[in-house]
C-alpha cells in the first residue's frame, strides 16, 4: 500500500529561485533598517552556556551565521529536487519541496506578520526541520547518513535564536505537515536507495561540507554534552 501524499496545487511561482529573490529583498531592506541587527545584540547576550562565540563582535557572528542559513534554504530545495527527479522519485518528494518552497511564497497567515530577516529566518528553520524530519521518518534515507551532525546543530541554534515556546510551536507544525505527507508506517518502509545513490554526489557534498563548516567559520560553537562537543 502506497503512503497518501497532501497534494499542494501548482504555482508558477514556487519556485527556488523565488525564494532567492525574497531573500534579496529582505537583505536590501535590512541594510536601510538594521533592524534584524538589533535583534541580535540581544540574542546574542542572551544566549545559554551551550553556545560559544568567539568572534570580535558576537551579534555579526550570529548575524553572518543566519544569512547563510537562510540562504542555504532554496539550495537546499534544489538539491533535494533535483536528485529526487534524477532517481525518478519526483512524485515522492515533490511534496516534501513544495511544502518548503510554500513556507517563502505562501506563508500562513501566521507567519505573514513576520517580515525581514527575522521572519526569513523562521521559514528556513521550517524548511531546514522539515527536510530533517523526511530524512527522519523513510528508513532508506536516515541510514543513508545524508543529514550532517553540524546541520543538526545549526537547527538548534536557529531554535534557540527564535526562542521558545514559539520555536516549540514551529516544531509541533512541522510534525503536523510530515504525519500529512507520510502518515503512514509503508513511507518508512519504502526503498528510497535510487534517491539516497543520487544524493551521494558532488553537489550534495559540497552541502555536506558547507553544513560542516557553517558555524565555524562563524565563530560559533555549539555543544550539548560532552558527546556532541
């Protein structure tokens, strides 16, 4: 029996290079208003023993950190689509990519009053986490060691820097939208080692590598324990 998937209607709009051309919007008007900035001068004073930073200026550290973050969103999508149409699993993953992609162009009208960097940094932590819990919940892909370590941490730091119990919330929605697409226990089940192959590739590599040295090249250090230090 095959999973039923939430079909999401077509949009000429949705697509990756949409979401770059939000995030360029949202940058041009950050650099009039600085507002994003502030925020995180007290984020950044605020932040549990977890998270060490050790550049100059912690709030540019943690600023650099979240644009690349943001933007590392749509290549993500990208990526995530093109090895699936690759494998000839599109139809597997398309909702998975047009849940993501819907989180810039569509968003809720939850999230529609978050604007700016600030409310960027909310959907591609939705992203991130949604794509983190597709490779969660299909056996194939979590023993295919896709989903880095340091990408997991950059999902808790991005918690942390949204705060709680909102971030707990965005949580709970991204569980809502998983049990929609793969809400049945077949998905876990489903041989996905056609995608998992494709993704073994330069590009997604280069991602891996970029995941890995995201927050240290931020001068960012994140722990949670003695085993994941």
């Amino acid at each position: 029996m095959r999973p039923q998937f939430v079909q999401t209607p077509a949009c000429p709009q949705m697509t990756p290079q949409a979401v770059l051309e939000i995030i360029d919007h949202a940058r041009r008007k950050e650099a009039r208003s600085g507002t994003f900035l502030k925020q995180l001068h007290e984020k950044a004073a605020a932040l549990p023993s977890a998270v060490t930073i050790k550049g100059y200026k912690p709030a540019n550290c943690l600023f650099q950190f979240a644009i690349e973050y943001i933007e590392m969103a749509p290549r993500l999508i990208e990526c995530v689509d093109a090895c699936a149409r690759e494998a000839g699993t599109a139809q597997l993953f398309d909702p998975f990519v047009k849940a993501a992609i819907g989180y810039f162009t569509e968003p809720s009208a939850f999230l529609v009053r978050y604007d700016g960097l600030d409310g960027l940094l909310i959907r591609a932590y939705l992203c991130h986490r949604l794509m983190e819990e597709m490779h969660e919940n299909n056996h194939s892909i979590r023993t295919g060691g896709l989903v880095d370590m340091e990408a997991t941490r950059a999902n808790l730091l991005v918690h942390e820097l949204i705060g709680e119990p909102f971030a707990n919330e965005l949580d709970d929605s991204i569980t809502v939208t998983v049990l929609q697409i793969a809400g049945t226990p077949d998905y876990y089940e489903l041989n996905l080692d056609p995608f998992v192959e494709q993704v073994n590739n330069d590009a997604w590599n280069w991602m891996r590598r970029y995941w890995e040295n995201l927050l240290i090249r931020n001068h960012i250090r994140f722990s949670l324990g003695s085993g994941l230090a």
